[in-house]
C-alpha cells in the first residue's frame, strides 16, 4: 500500500509511513526543488542522520539540471527510431518545428524557471533571485544569478543580507 498526501521533508514521509503501515511513500511536489528528499527518507529509514545539502552540491545540482534541460530541448534525448520500425502519425496541431540550438536553450530556461523558482525556495538570496527570474534566458544568465546571489564561497552578497533564513519546514501551501 502506497501512503502520499503533502510529503515534504523526509521526515514527514518517515511520520507517515510509520503511522499508517503504508509500505511506501510518494513523494511528488516534495521532490521539486529538492530531490536530495529521496536520500534523506532512505537514510532516515536505516537510522542514520541524513547528510547535509552543501552549497557546492546544490549549486551542482541546478546547474546539471539546466544543461539536461538544454541538451533535451536541442534534442540530444530524443528518440532514434530504428529502420524499419513504425513511426508515429503526423501531428494534426501544429508542424514540428525543429529549434535553433540558441531557441532551444531559451526556450528550455523558460520552461525551467518554475524549478529553478522552488530551488531557492526558503534560502537567503532565494527572494532576490525570484524578483529576477523572468530575466533568465540563457544558462550563461542562470550560471550568473547563481554567483550573484549565491556565491560558490558561501559569502552572503549585501544585497540579500536582510532575507529571512527558514529552515526547510515546507507544506502544501508552499507548493
């Protein structure tokens, strides 16, 4: 039996299973912004303390997930039908149009920002960042808002200074 309903830390997920039985929680919304939940409940599970999330491994983990999006948009994931193998019917909507390497990069920070939006969701910095999301278009701009307001040193810039730190207590509403 699957238990799910609002899961956003592990810890909340650890609560659940043991209080209903469920064999297995699903985890959806908590995930987005911060897969490292998936680690988290499985060490919290063998009684061990979860590794913290450093910034170099969350910095690292944004940035991969940028150049995956990229690579996808630019169709490097795309599916090679073998010779011989049944194609799809045409689309009846609209003709496939293949992107510019350049389109295909804005295009996939476009679709990104939502993720990008819950990775900085409840860290110093992550309102300044909010307030300038709509002007990322490129991972190059991605790559340089992160140094601005999240520094690879763990510095923290004069300008986010006075953002509210909260530890990761997240609910639905924060979805």
């Amino acid at each position: 039996m699957w238990g799910s309903g609002d899961l956003f830390t592990a810890e909340a997920a650890l609560q659940m299973l043991r209080e209903t039985g469920a064999d297995a929680a699903r985890i959806a919304r908590g995930a987005c912004g911060y897969p490292w939940i998936f680690r988290e409940l499985l060490a919290l599970e063998r009684g061990q303390t979860p590794p913290e999330v450093t910034l170099r491994e969350w910095r690292s983990m944004i940035l991969r997930h940028v150049e995956m999006a990229v690579a996808d948009k630019q169709g490097l994931y795309r599916l090679q039908r073998p010779d011989g193998a049944p194609q799809p019917r045409p689309s009846r909507g609209h003709p496939r149009h293949e992107l510019s390497d350049d389109e295909a990069e804005r295009a996939a920070i476009r679709e990104l920002r939502k993720h990008l939006l819950w990775y900085t969701r409840g860290r110093r910095g992550g309102l300044a960042f909010r307030r300038i999301a709509s002007e990322l278009h490129t991972a190059d701009d991605v790559h340089r808002a992160l140094d601005r307001f999240f520094p690879e040193d763990g510095s923290v810039p004069a300008e986010v200074r006075d953002e509210p730190v909260s530890a990761r207590q997240l609910t639905a509403d924060d979805a």
